[in-house]
C-alpha cells in the first residue's frame, strides 16, 4: 500500500502544481488532497495526464469521482452545490472584476447539474466552467 501511494504522490504533484493556488490552503495540503482523492476514487496513477491529454472527453468513472472529491475537498463545493462566497471566488481568480460574471456562470453551469450522480454532476460541472478559460484558469 505503502509504494502504492507514492506512486500517486509522484504522478499528481504535476497535478497539484497546475491548480488553483488556494489562498487558505498551501500547495503541500492540495498535493495531499489530489493524492487522496485519486486513492478514494480509485484512480489508475496515470489517470490525469490520460485524461488531460484526451482534453477531459469519455472520462472514466474513477476520474469524476476523483473530480467530485477534489472539489468537495477543496471547498469549491459543498454536497454537490457549488459555492459562490467571494473567499471561494478569489481561490479560483483573484480578480475581483471578473467575480459578477463567474457567479453567473457558476449559477449556470450548476443549474444544469441536478443529476443524482454526483460524481457525474462534478464533472459535467468541471466541463461547463472550462468552456470561461478567462474566468476559470485551470
């Protein structure tokens, strides 16, 4: 078990690195959070950059589990409801201007998200705000 956790440690720290820079969590307890998570969800170590390489399309299973729980580990959702509070708003942009219209978007992609699955309902959630690149950087 033990070499199997490194091995996740590894191949997410590139992960970890490409985040959000959150302002009340360091980079050290993201890396823990995406390793975590990809543990969890069960996520094969080279999941991410499969994914990311495939530019998030036919995802597995594990990967939006995997999503659903980065997100709710990070507080960016909280029981599959994303949250708008300007502390989350600044973790994801710190440019206050721009915080009216990723509310918007937020309300938007999130109201299109009432599935049972959460899992599911993540990572349709994750494709919605990728589509505001200037307002979601990831």
């Amino acid at each position: 078990m033990e070499r199997f956790s490194v091995i996740f440690l590894l191949t997410f720290w590139l992960f970890a690195a490409e985040q959000v820079k959150a302002c009340d969590t360091n980079e050290k307890d993201q890396g823990r959070i995406y390793v975590g998570c990809a543990i969890v969800a069960n996520l094969p170590k080279e999941g991410w950059e499969t994914h990311k390489a495939r530019n998030f399309t036919n995802p597995t299973k594990e990967f939006k589990c995997f999503l659903h729980c980065t997100f709710e580990s990070l507080s960016f959702s909280k029981n599959s409801v994303i949250q708008t509070d300007d502390t989350m708003l600044e973790i994801i942009n710190k440019d206050k201007t721009l915080w009216p219209e990723m509310r918007e978007v937020l309300k938007s992609c999130g109201d299109k998200n009432k599935l049972d699955n959460r899992c599911e309902n993540t990572y349709n959630l994750f494709m919605c705000l990728k589509q505001h690149p200037k307002l979601f950087p990831w």
